[in-house]
C-alpha cells in the first residue's frame, strides 16, 4: 500500500519528519523517501531501497543534510518517490499513496499533449510523476488535484511539498487515509494516527474524501471541501493498519477485538486454546477469546530480528519462504491440543497450509482457523494490499473455477454469508489447507465492528461493491 508523513513548523522540523515517516514503515517494503525545503537551501531529498534493511538504519547516516522547517516523507510499496517538480505552478515536491489501473491510458493522452515522462524505472512510468503531470496541467493546484481525481481510476492521496507550505490532499472517494496532527508552532499530516503522539502532535481530525488543505506553520486552510461520498478500504482495520491507530475516529485493534469476540460467542467448536497469527491475527484472536471462553496462548510467535518485515524477495517461492521462517512454534502448547488459529485473511492459502502441517506435525490434536474478514472473493482495483497480479491467485477463485469450470460464475452466490456457493466454497478451503475447521467473519459483522454506514466502507473484495469516482458528486 504505502504510507506517508508531513510536517511544517516554524522551527527545524527534520527530526519530526525522520520518525513520523519511519512510523508509516508497516504499509510498504520497496522504497522511501525524504524531502525537506529551506528558504536558504531550497529542496533537498533523498531515496532508498527497503527490500533488504530498514527505514531508520537507511537515512539516519544522512540527516544532518536536511535542513528546513516543512517536509514530506514517504514508505512505498511502489515507485521511487518524492518526485521534485519544477513548473508554472512553482518548484515542489509530491508524494502519493495511489494505485493507477489506467496508467498506460493516461500517459498516453499526456505524451499526445506534447508532455514527457523522465522519471522511468526499468522502462516503467513512474505513477507519482504521473500525478504531477496531471497536477502541472491545472492552473492551481486545486485545479490540477482535480484532474488528478478524475482521470484516475483506483485511488490516490497526495503530500505536496510547496515554497509555501503543505497541501495534503486525500483520495476522491476516502479509500485511503490523511490524519491530520498540531501541536504548538506545528502541523503534520499522515497515514497513520500512530505517527503523532510520540511527536506531540494531538489529533486535529481526518481530511475528508477529496478535500484539499494547506497546512502552514501557525494556520489550516481548507481549499477545497469534502466531497460527500465516501469509501474507506475496510482493510484498514482487518489488516494493514497499525493496531493503535484510528481511522474515521475508530481505532483498528478495537475493530478487531469485536470481531473476534462475536466469531468466539457463535462459534460452538470445541477447543482448548485460541491463538493470534502475529502480528495482525493477535487482536482478533483476543476478542475471540473472551467470546469462546477459552484461554489465549501464544501456540506460534513472530521472529524479527532477522528477518524484518521489508525483506520481500522477488521470488514468490523465496517470499513464501521467508514468511515461514518469521513464525516458530511453540511444542510445550500445541502438543495434544484443540488450538484455534486466528488470522488476517486468506489469500493464496500456501502460507497457511503450510502453517496448518507444521501444526500438526508438532504435535497439535486439532487446528482451526477462524479468519478475521470474509472470504476474498474479488480482487481489489483500489488498494494494492496484496501482491497478486490475478484474481486467479485467490483461493476462493481457484475453488470456483473448479467448482463451476468458470472463476467468474456465480461470484454473488459464492460472496453471499451462509449460500449454500459459499458454505460449499469455505468447507473446500478447509479440505485444501488440511485445517479440522475454518470459518470466516462475516461481512455484517466486520461492518458491525467498525461502526461506518455500509455504503462509507469499501467491501469490493469480499463482496464486490464498491463506488467509482464521478465528476458530479450527489
């Protein structure tokens, strides 16, 4: 996904910049960026790769080169970012947290309008200069974010770093967040709420769906208003967001723990213990606990110190690997034991099918799987949560078309809680994973948990509805 940090003081603020972005790390493993304005200095910025080490260990070395009160970082799942720009609206600097599905449409229609693209990575457009470029045929930057807005099909939120201060512009339709945080003589803008009170920053509110603000030293301007839909990605709260941080004001542990406590209370499976797959199944599995009765234990726990999240080889193979050898068994308590697992979502399946015969072999009577979101069904065209490249590489649709000789048939059967498509479906991804049992959350419940109207809450991948930005708002 991505995730990003900006802040302006009316003194140095480098250090504020440096550990606000580093508190975005969980959301992305390919690159980072920092830039940071001086009225003396001008721009200065800096970039790395995070496949093979941290945030912090990568741009501690070269603080002391950065100088200025107002900055924007960056971790990216994605492209080399900040871009820095130099146009008729000014010099600045641009992040985003975007996924582009018509980029190659785009970038078209900007080389027919005499535009060029410089920015290329392994003859790949770079979509944050693709922003710019759109942004650059506006007359102001409102103007220019709008376009952003309209030709864009997924999603996209925007730092822009100006010689007069920030202007944090958030996804038309909300599907990613921008919290917004003061403190005195400050203001920042992130992903995560997570970023501000170590800081000192207090919680000002959330920018709005395809509302634009500039933030200065000492002043918040609202240049444009909220747009009045809204589709926040519910997988904020299901997987990617940090468990302390508050999206719409509802806070992503909370979210999880009801929802693992209302799966424990209707759950009449049998078990001995319940245990998180760490990191984001341990919220879950703590609400289900109380819900079932039974005791938490930590059956399997999470190993860092080598191997960090930000290690992602490009081999899906390696990557599988690398995600097996994070999580160690615990014999002493799975050994003779009815543990129920809970975890995040199934994706492909390898990496809990191999868990699951791990389980077994070390010793565990039974294991079950109870999952914290509702099967996915759809790939997501917003977000880009998950590596896959095809709807194909999702469990469910593998089932589906051997099931129906057809991955697309019949998809609001399978989606639909409790069809005899999907029971049929759920009890397949059980057989295949070698699990005793598996149940998902249900799609009512998870909307239950996080407390948002429905039709505020991107669903499209569990169920396949979702809005698509207009140029006319109702």
């Amino acid at each position: 996904m991505g995730g990003f940090f900006g802040t302006i003081a009316v003194k140095n603020c480098v250090n504020d910049l440096f550990y606000g972005t580093d508190y975005n790390s969980h959301l992305g493993t390919k690159r980072a960026g920092l830039v940071t304005f001086d009225k003396e200095k001008g721009f200065t910025r800096s970039i790395h790769s995070l496949e093979r080490d941290y945030f912090r260990s990568r741009f501690e070395s070269e603080l002391d080169k950065f100088t200025g009160n107002s900055g924007i970082g960056i971790i990216s799942d994605t492209d080399p970012q900040p871009i820095l720009i130099n146009s008729h609206l000014g010099r600045y600097a641009v992040v985003t947290v975007a996924k582009i599905n018509n980029m190659r449409e785009i970038a078209q229609e900007l080389l027919e309008n005499r535009m060029h693209f410089s920015e290329m990575s392994a003859n790949n457009i770079n979509p944050t200069e693709l922003v710019a470029l759109l942004i650059n045929m506006g007359d102001t930057f409102v103007e220019g974010i709008n376009l952003v807005y309209r030709k864009v099909k997924g999603s996209c939120s925007i730092l822009v770093l100006t010689e007069d201060g920030i202007i944090a512009a958030r996804d038309a339709l909300g599907r990613t967040p921008i919290v917004l945080g003061q403190k005195e003589g400050a203001f920042a803008a992130t992903s995560e709420t997570t970023s501000l009170p170590n800081l000192n920053f207090k919680r000002v509110r959330d920018v709005g769906p395809g509302e634009i603000i500039r933030l200065r030293a000492e002043s918040m301007e609202v240049l444009q208003k909220p747009f009045t839909r809204c589709q926040i990605c519910s997988f904020l709260w299901v997987y990617y967001g940090f468990p302390a941080s508050d999206y719409e004001g509802i806070n992503a542990e909370y979210v999880r723990e009801y929802a693992g406590t209302v799966m424990g209370r209707e759950d009449d499976t049998d078990a001995d213990c319940v245990c998180g797959v760490p990191d984001s199944g341990v919220g879950t599995a703590l609400g289900y606990a109380e819900g079932h009765n039974i005791p938490y234990k930590r059956a399997v726990l999470k190993y860092t110190p080598t191997w960090p999240r930000s290690f992602t080889p490009g081999n899906q193979s390696r990557r599988d690997l690398v995600a097996k050898m994070k999580l160690i068994p615990n014999p002493a308590i799975l050994k003779g034991q009815r543990v129920v697992f809970c975890d995040d979502s199934i994706v492909r399946g390898t990496q809990l099918r191999d868990n699951v015969k791990t389980f077994f072999e070390y010793g565990a009577k039974e294991v079950h799987a109870r999952i914290s979101c509702p099967p996915l069904v759809y790939g997501c065209p917003f977000i880009g949560f998950t590596a896959s490249k095809s709807d194909l590489e999702l469990i469910t649709r593998r089932i589906i078309q051997d099931f129906e000789g057809d991955p697309n048939k019949d998809l609001d059967k399978y989606a639909t809680t409790d069809s005899p498509e999907y029971n049929r479906m759920v009890n397949e991804i059980g057989r295949q994973l070698g699990l005793s049992s598996v149940k998902f959350n249900k799609i009512e419940t998870l909307i239950e948990a996080i407390g948002l109207p429905k039709e505020q809450v991107c669903t499209h991948c569990f169920d396949g509805t979702s809005y698509f930005f207009q140029d006319k708002q109702d």
